[in-house]
C-alpha cells in the first residue's frame, strides 16, 4: 500500500489525532516493514512444529504449518517477501525463543506485583470463608533426579530437523530428525509406527543428500535405543551401527556439525541434566544422614571396611567406637545377620542396641527385630532394660548389592578422553568390596516410652549376654573416610604457625602449643605432649606472639571449645565459644581482611587421595535414598524437586499410585500442599547450617478397594493435638489398613561450591549462556534438604509387635504389585 498514490491521504486520515513526531516514526517504521527481504528462514529446531521445505521464488525455506501460514498471509498483507513478513514468522508463539521471552516478562511482572503488595494472605473463595490444602492450586510440576545417572556422549549432537526415510521389516515411512551426531540421531515419528527398542533399521537421510549431494551408495544402519512417545508422535533414540565403514560420509558430517553448531545450537540436554544431578548431589552428600558401611568379601570372611561419614552422620561413626578408640561396625555387621538381610526381600531391618560401662570396658548389646522375635520374653527384656538407658538407640539397615566399577563417575564432556578411572592404589582396596549397608539413626526420644514400657525379671538379664559383642577375637579395622568436596567449609583456613599458650583455668600451669592453621571462627593447635581434652571443653587461649602486632584486641584467655582431638592427642581443632563479642574472632576477621593476599591457605590432603570419590559414586549408584528440596523464592518455600537412587525404595514407588484428585502433583502425598511448606518454611527461618535436623515422621495408609485398586492417605505426626490421639490414629490403621512409616529429617543446606560445577558451566555457556543461568539460578535457590528413612517395621513394632509379621506381608504384597505396574526395579 506504501507504493499506492493514495497512501499519503489514507495515513493522514487514520493518524490525525496523532502528534507530528509520533506520526514521522510511525511513517519510517511502515516502510521499514515494507522494505523487500531476502533473508532465507530456518527454523529447523527453533519452533515446536514439523518443518518442510517451502519454495518461494527460487528459495527455499524451511517452515512448519503455522509458520506457512504466517508466511502467506503476509505476502497477501504486504504484496510480496518483506522484513515485514520476516520478522511475523519468526515471532510466531510456537517459536522456542519467543516462549522463553514471554515467561521471563511474566515472571519479572508477577515478582513486581508480588513486591507491590508485599505478603498477602490467600482470598477467601465466595463459597466458603476458609480452604483446606487440597481446594488450594497444585504446586508446579516435580523433578526427579536421579542420583549417579549421567548420559554422556562422546561427540557433540546438534539441534537439526531434515527429512528421512525410514527402512523397516514392517515397511517404510517419512520421519523428521529432531537432533544429529556421527554416531545416532533422534527421529520424530509419526503416532502408530510400529517398532520396539532394540529393533535395527536402515535410514535413507533424504533431506541432507537432497541439499548436499552426498551420492551415498547405501542407507546407514541404525539401532533404536528409546522409544518415548509424546503428543501425537514417537521419539526414537538410534545408535549408527558399523560408523567406520563410511569414513567419508563420518567426516563430512562432523565438519557439517562443526561448521553450525552455532547457527543450529547443540543439543545440550544430557550436559544440563548431568549438571543438575551433580548439583543436587553436592546438596545432598556432605549433609548425608545415613552411615553408608562398605563390606569386602574374601577368602570367603567378610569385613566391615570403609564407612562414608558426613557431617551429620558422624556420629553414628562415635556410637560404634569402643574404649579402645576402635570400630564394633565389624563385630555389629557379622556374615550372619548379613544372611538374614540377604534372605528378607525388603533388604531392610531395625537395629537395636545400648551399651553398659564397667571396669573401664565398653560393652555393646545389639539386637535385629528377626532376632528378638524369637522369644516375646527375651524382647521385653532386652526393649524394657536397653530403653531405660541413655545408650539406647534404633538403627534402620539397608543392604544393597554394590561392585568395584560403580567407583567411576559416568559423567563426562563432549569430546574428553574416556572417564576418570580411579588410582590403581584405590582400586586395589575396592576390588572386594560386595555390599554395602546403610545405618539410619531412626531413634525417637518422645517415642522410647513405648520399648521401656515393657516389664521384666531383673534376675534374668544374664540372658542378654547372647546379644553382647565379644571382646576377644581381632576383627578388620573399619576405617572413617569422610564425604570430600571442595570449599564446603563455612570459612576459608589459612596455614600459619605461632606460639599458643592453654589453660583450662586462669590459675592452671600453660600447656604450650603451636599453631597449624587459623580461620575468624576457629583454630587447629598441635602440642609437644599428649592432652586430656575432649569433645565439649572450653579451653582459655592465649597468643602471645600475636599480641605484639596488637594494641586494640586483649588476645589473652580467649574462650575456645574442642571440637577434636586426635588419635594420638597432640592435634586439636578449637572453635571460638559462643560469646557476645569473641576478640579472637574480631582480631583473626580483621588479620585476615588485611593480609588475605599474603596467607596461604589450608588445603586438606586425604588419606587415601580419590577413595572419598569413589565410594560416593557406588553409593550413589546403589542407594535406596528419597531426598526432598526445599527452594526458597522470596517468602515462599517451594517441594519442587526429588532426588531418588537408581536402586528404587518403596516410598518411591509409592509416589507411582494415582491420586484421588487428577490434577494434584505426583508429591503432594509427601506434602499435603501447602501444610509441610509452611511447617518448614517456620523452621528454617530459625536453623543455621551448623544446627541438627529437624526431626518429623511421615504416615501413609495404603487402603486397598473392591476392584483392587490402591488408595494413599497421608498424616504428619505434628498434625495431631496429642500423643495419645496419635497413637489412637495409628492403632486404628494397622488394625484396617496397611500403615508405612517414615523418618524425614530436615536440614538448611549448606552453600553451593561453584567450582564443582565449572567446567559444565563454562561449557554450556559457549552455546547457550541463558540455560547456564537457569540452571545456576535453580541450586542457588536450594535453602534446606529433606532425607526420609522407612520406618514401617519399627513402627509395628513399637505399637504392635504381634501385628508385624501380617503387615510385612502385606507390605511385600503391596510393593510387588507397584514394582511390576510402574516397572521399577525390585528392592
């Protein structure tokens, strides 16, 4: 219409109530518009729609329907082929770049909005006045994660849609591929093609030797992988089989993915989801609950010899340690009970034990739940007398089979060199290791009442000397090798030695001592003679080489607590006692900010060098763990993503039973959206990273129907206004029902080393540095982490003991026939 002689006179009539300069841009912006193009669109892997050619004057580009459609519409509007044109198509909603725009702008504009108002309680509907948590909007969609699993790829694979002709036994058909490397592809089907993983078929890449050219004498030989279907089509995964046999075709293909990768974008998939992993591992690890103990088996003996320690789990690491300063683990784990777990389709059992002081000697009493149900007799006495002591304590085991190469991370970049293998040193002392089990702390101080309850003859304790460890015999030392990552600590260590002057009291003789390293909050301290500090003490300090650098600070009977002494009582790690204004803390903040160029700082070497890894990787490639995290996005507190073990446990194949409401999310059962985000959301305001879990027990009633079908229901023990309403709860749902239990603990996470993530990161922004940001942005979100243990026969057990054996039945029978519906693998 700009070519028109009455263009002047409609323009004027249209925009007359506009301003002269308004009306001049407007003017240039129309004939901007309507200036020719000669731009060729390509939107193979840019839009969610199939794309074929299309032929316009010569040229061909590449369009899905919705597209075309655009496309023509605007030849119609504009006369011919215009910018105009060009940029409607490549603003089309369907456009992948477009969509991710529009959810920033709506994000951006809902956090305003939610800023304006500040925090607001939820309207109440017209209907009724209050809600319940489930007439509340379901949270947003779940992630699971998948702890150990990585899909790592050798060569790079691009986003790149042609045409192909697929050979099958059952007939031929067009497809459309969706990504393509060297060595295999991923295919669009069409809905109802028949095929199955494992299947080989031959691919004729029509769309590339249409454009190139490539004279191929025969079709390439593929083997489907995956089939995933979606929508109206199928995904198929293909591995190229014999590669080597066309090396022409091999290197014309990586030059042709070399040369536009950036105009295409790579497929970035199995990198982001590999980092994500590792990511939430790192959240998870060092804050590990569970002590994983690793088992060798040789010459036909077995032996307890690496347990995994964290932060957390380290002190079920002390609980097993004699007078001696040795390990029971071995003694606690014997071949026999390892049998039974062998023969208990769960895998799982309920550990009990206390210890009894006399002459100096530490003696253990332990008991499994099969060895106890035995004699009714036997188990009263050993729950009514171990209960009443402040030894008492409850273990859950889990045994999974692991082996020597699950040492080595799977996860690995385009184009590196094979895997990280472990030293030979390593793998030599993993080389018999065959199981590995995982002690939980499912102790329950407001539930003890329950086991000391439990009345017996005193005069025939004698006969708990069955379940007493031995004191005679050498068994294998069970070594504690703690979960390593790098920059974890809350504070940075520096590596300086002066002149360190303790006391116990103001008026004792000094203990000289020296200073390894130093940190604002902390000290490690090595003296010339063994000490009799322990764990707990609070130690006056002084340093009198410091204090010559010093006027302002009075550096003289500082207040430090032990936190360790070593084996041989020479090496101890202070920490600054909590005081209102600790000068150590000040003087050591201030020495570090003004020479923090000059120190060195502490780099820990362990023992073994690359164990810690190892065994992390086999435990995660064993696990039986369910994770929960908890992200923090301004005031509100979100259970979004889940981290599972390869293994499977019951609780995840819990989560596989249909709700009741179709469109709750597949957690809210683990949830009761919003209850458990508020109850957390209370208490990680008041914990810090250093504080103990928060404990809370979780209860599913599985209910089965007339037509066989499952119903889940689920309560939270601080739902329930007294202990006696809970138990009343409880009893009811064992006497009906099939009841689980499990112990969730809940800790703030710790902080994030960006270093472990670097080189995914740097990778991923070459070639799309807005996911790299997403994916950063979601692990820094991450505030506290939930792990949650089975307690379902303890539970029984502490309520009803005569009812454990029918509701393990019934459990296995419930298990079994999840385990074969949703295909997971069996515990």
């Amino acid at each position: 219409m700009l070519d028109l002689s009455e263009f002047e006179q409609t323009f004027a009539s249209v925009t007359n109530g506009l301003p002269k300069s308004k009306q001049f841009l407007l003017r240039m912006e129309l004939r901007r518009l309507a200036q020719p193009c000669n731009y060729y669109i390509d939107l193979r892997g840019h839009v969610d729609g199939d794309v074929k050619p299309y032929e316009y004057r010569g040229k061909t580009h590449y369009l899905d329907d919705q597209a075309r459609q655009i496309f023509e519409q605007g030849l119609e509007a504009y006369g011919k082929y215009t910018v105009g044109v060009y940029e409607e198509v490549m603003n089309a909603d369907n456009n992948y770049r477009v969509r991710h725009r529009k959810e920033t702008d709506e994000h951006i504009r809902h956090t305003l909005q939610n800023l304006r108002k500040g925090p607001q309680l939820p309207e109440p509907s017209p209907a009724e006045s209050f809600t319940t948590p489930e007439d509340n909007a379901a949270p947003s969609a779940h992630r699971f994660i998948r702890f150990g699993h990585y899909i790592s790829r050798a060569e790079e694979r691009m986003n790149f849609s042609i045409e192909v002709e697929i050979k099958h036994p059952d007939g031929n058909s067009n497809a459309m591929t969706t990504d393509l490397s060297v060595s295999g592809c991923r295919l669009k089907v069409p809905f109802g093609k028949t095929a199955m993983a494992g299947d080989v078929v031959r691919l004729a890449l029509t769309g590339l030797e249409r454009e190139y050219a490539l004279d191929l004498v025969d079709t390439l030989q593929y083997q489907i992988l995956e089939i995933k279907e979606q929508d109206k089509h199928a995904y198929w995964r293909l591995k190229r089989l014999e590669p080597e046999r066309n090396p022409a075709f091999n290197q014309f293909l990586h030059s042709f993915i070399q040369g536009n990768k950036r105009r295409y974008k790579l497929n970035l998939d199995n990198i982001l989801d590999g980092a994500l992993t590792k990511g939430y591992e790192q959240y998870y690890l060092p804050r590990l609950q569970g002590l994983p103990v690793f088992l060798t088996v040789a010459e036909g003996s077995l032996a307890s010899r690496f347990a995994l320690t964290s932060d957390y789990s380290r002190s079920i690491w002390h609980y097993f340690i004699d007078e001696q300063q040795q390990s029971v683990l071995g003694q606690v784990l014997n071949a026999r009970r390892l049998k039974q777990l062998l023969n208990n389709s769960e895998r799982n059992a309920t550990l009990y034990c206390f210890t009894h002081a006399a002459k100096g000697k530490l003696y253990f009493y332990t008991a499994l739940a099969s060895e106890l149900a035995a004699s009714s007799e036997l188990r009263q006495m050993f729950w009514g007398f171990g209960a009443g002591k402040p030894s008492w304590r409850v273990f859950q085991l889990s045994l999974m089979s692991v082996a020597a190469e699950e040492a080595t991370s799977k996860f690995a970049l385009p184009g590196e060199h094979g895997l990280v293998q472990p030293s030979p040193l390593v793998a030599s002392m993993l080389r018999d290791v065959r199981y590995m089990i995982t002690l939980a702390d499912i102790s329950n101080a407001s539930q003890r009442h329950y086991y000391a309850a439990y009345r017996f003859d005193s005069t025939k304790l004698a006969a708990l000397n069955q379940f007493g460890l031995s004191k005679a015999g050498k068994v294998v030392t069970c070594e504690a090798i703690p979960v390593h990552y790098v920059n974890l600590r809350s504070e940075s260590r520096y590596l300086y030695k002066t002149q360190v002057l303790l006391r116990t009291r103001v008026d004792d003789t000094p203990i000289p001592a020296y200073s390894r390293d130093f940190s604002a909050g902390g000290l490690q301290l090595e003296t010339e003679i063994a000490v009799d500090f322990k764990k707990g003490d609070v130690l006056l300090v002084d340093l009198p080489d410091l204090q010559k650098i010093t006027s302002k600070y009075q550096l003289s009977a500082l207040p430090y607590e032990v936190m360790a002494v070593s084996k041989n009582r020479t090496i101890i790690n202070l920490k600054a006692a909590k005081t209102e204004s600790h000068l150590g803390r000040q003087f050591f903040s201030q020495l570090i900010q003004s020479n923090r160029s000059k120190l060195t700082v502490a780099q820990e070497t362990p023992k073994y060098p690359g164990l810690s890894e190892a065994l992390r990787n086999m435990y995660l490639q064993s696990c039986k763990s369910l994770v929960l995290y908890v992200h923090r996005y301004g005031l509100r507190h979100d259970i979004a993503v889940v981290g599972c073990g390869n293994k499977g446990n019951q609780l995840q194949a819990l989560l596989q039973l249909p709700q009741q409401q179709p469109a709750s999310a597949p957690l809210s059962v683990l949830t009761k959206h919003p209850l458990l985000e508020l109850k957390l959301a209370e208490k990680l305001k008041q914990m810090k990273r250093q504080d103990p879990p928060f404990h809370y027990e979780l209860y599913l009633t599985v209910q089965q129907n007339d037509d066989g079908s499952l119903q889940l229901s689920s309560d939270f023990d601080f739902e329930f206004n007294s202990a006696a309403e809970l138990k009343q709860h409880l009893v009811d749902a064992l006497s009906t029902h099939t009841l689980l239990g499990f112990r969730c603990s809940l800790i703030r996470a710790g902080k994030m080393d960006p270093e472990y993530l670097a080189r995914e990161l740097n990778y991923i922004s070459i070639y799309a540095i807005h996911k790299a940001r997403v994916l950063e942005e979601e692990l820094w979100h991450v505030e506290g982490v939930i792990e949650g243990f089975d307690i379902s026969s303890e539970l029984v057990n502490r309520l009803q003991p005569e009812a454990a054996q029918q509701q393990e039945l019934q459990r296995q029978f419930i298990l079994q026939s999840l385990t074969e519906r949703a295909s997971l693998p069996t515990l």
